[in-house]
C-alpha cells in the first residue's frame, strides 16, 4: 500500500489522569486514491492526522508511507489546513512560492511549474496581487498551488473548506476536487461534513467517539471523474450519507 495506518493509538497525559484519545486506528491508503477521515467531534480526526504528517508522535502503532515508516515531517507530504495562512505582505506569486523557498528548491524549474499552476487555475492575473484583494476561494486555491508547487506525493487536508461560507465551499470542493484529479495526488481528508466526504471521496473511514477506533470503512461508487456537486444528486448519495450518520452516532 501506498500508505498504511497501523494500529495507531494516542494518549495525552496530565496531571491528573492519562486520556486516550486514540485507541486502535488501522487503514490503508492507495496510490491516487480519495480517502476522508470522519467521525464525532473530539474524537481524534486532526490528531491521527498529525501523525500521518508527522507532526505528532503517536503513543502506539506506526505509518508506513512508501514503503518506509514515517519519522518525522517529511518533504514529499504536503498539509493544508483550514485557514489559508497566507502572508498578507506576500503578493499570491509569493505566497505560491514561499514552500519551495523554506525547501531550497526555488529552481527555475520549480518556480516554471508553480507559474504554470497559476494559469492553469485561473490566478495568474491576480499573481501580483496581495491576499487581501481575493476572495476566500481564490485564497483557498492559492493555498492549495502553494502546497502543490513542492510536489507533495500525499496531500493532507484537515477541514481545508469548514472556514468558507456554505455555497463558497462547495464550489471550492469541487475545484479542488479537479485539481487534485488533474495533478493525481494521493489524499487523505478530516472534515465534519459528512456530504463532502461522500461527494469527493473514493472511500470514507468512520471513527468510533473518543477513543477512536475504525467503526467502518465504506467504498464509494461514483469514480474518479465525478463533479462533486452533481454527485449530490445521485439516487445512491442518501444512502451513502445515512450509512455514515449512523455509524457515526452507534
């Protein structure tokens, strides 16, 4: 497997008493393929997410990424989080740029590519404009060329649309959802919304309330060359959204 979640647990300790946050989380993820993390909240999503960034230590259990376990942040996962971050005294051109200068790798060939991105996304015009000036999905967009220009092999997005307002972040979804197709990327997403898992993802893993563990795994029908706001509509979308709620909510 492309990634393999094995038998990760977490547990904080305070000075009262330790909390285990994490208890027994194990799934696989394939080369290209969709994946979405859901479950209660507090129950662990962003946290086991941090472990596959390599963010977080877990307590027990590993990640085996490309065949190797992680150890520590690694260069070829990119992590996109909810709010944008882009520096406000950074033009979009150097917002985009900025990973592959923390990198060392702002070579003529990289920045080329992070060039072509813009234009292929619709923000070359704006790349000399700061983020004040665009709106939150153009943000989002920029954010999300920044995390692609350093050509990340796994991309991580832990509730990367929840701060949009709601017609912004379908819309958003779904450009996304066609950029990551386009460039082929291997994801892994957290988010709350139980819609968006289904519309994007080619499966969704449920975790139980804290401590997690993996209540269930469902495999989705509607393919790669989906639009996530038709798929909405599909005779099979209720279904799929009601199996989450109640595994969800056992």
């Amino acid at each position: 497997m492309f990634l393999s979640v094995e038998n990760i647990g977490l547990s904080y300790q305070t000075a009262e008493r330790e909390t285990m946050a994490v208890k027994d989380v194990s799934f696989d993820v394939k080369e290209g393929e969709f994946v979405s993390i859901v479950g209660p909240s507090g129950c662990g999503k962003s946290t086991l997410l941090s472990c596959i960034a390599g963010l977080t230590v877990p307590t027990t259990g590993q990640i085996i990424f490309k065949g190797r376990p992680t150890d520590g942040v690694r260069e070829d996962v990119g992590y996109m989080l909810q709010s944008d971050n882009l520096m406000p005294w950074r033009s979009i051109y150097k917002n985009v740029t900025l990973g592959l200068e923390i990198q060392n790798k702002l070579t003529a060939e990289n920045e080329a590519y992070a060039q072509s991105l813009l234009k292929k996304y619709d923000l070359w015009e704006f790349k000399d404009s700061y983020p004040s000036r665009l709106s939150g999905g153009m943000r989002q967009r920029a954010a999300l060329i920044r995390t692609l220009a350093v050509k990340p092999d796994l991309l991580l997005l832990d509730e990367a649309f929840s701060a949009l307002d709601y017609q912004t972040r379908v819309n958003v979804s779904r450009d996304v959802y066609r950029i990551l197709r386009a460039e082929n990327k291997t994801m892994v997403m957290v988010t709350h919304d139980i819609p968006e898992a289904v519309a994007m993802s080619d499966r969704v893993v449920v975790l139980s309330k804290r401590p997690s563990v993996v209540q269930k795994i469902l495999t989705l029908p509607f393919g790669r060359r989906r639009d996530p706001i038709s798929v909405r509509g599909h005779g099979r979308f209720q279904s799929f959204f009601d199996a989450v709620w109640k595994e969800m909510n056992i």
